[in-house]
C-alpha cells in the first residue's frame, strides 16, 4: 500500500529547516478554523510546586512568550 498526498495542514511551529521554504502558507477562514488553545498548569502531584510555579511564570512572561514567538508558536 503506497499512499501519497498533494497537500496537508500543519501547524507552522512543526516546520523546520528548508521545509518552512517547501511549504506555502495559505490563510483559512476564521469561522472554518476552529480554536487552538494550549493550556499550562502545575499539577496538583508536583513534587517541587516553587519550580513548577516558577517555570509557568517565566512561559506567560514577555520573556517566554518570545520564546515561543521565535519558535513560530504564533
């Protein structure tokens, strides 16, 4: 079974290196969409709450939030 696709929807952050150049980008409408949302949180069984705490900080900083940016998590 030797199947192929002309076309396929990722997520922008799971390209890297020369696939960002391979891959057109293409702008779907809002309302067919849908929402992404990625959620964070320290669980409730952490060992170390402080550090758990701490690092959830630093990803909703202006800091960490261009961490992401640069990643293309947009």
């Amino acid at each position: 079974n030797n199947s192929s696709a002309d076309a396929g929807i990722v997520f922008k952050s799971d390209l890297i290196g020369d696939e960002l150049q391979r891959a057109d980008e293409v702008a779907i409408e809002p309302d067919l969409a849908g929402s992404i949302q990625n959620e964070i949180a320290v669980a409730k069984g952490s060992t170390n709450q402080a550090l758990a705490k701490s690092f959830v900080d630093y990803v909703l900083s202006a800091d960490g939030q261009a961490v992401f940016h640069r990643y293309r998590f947009e």
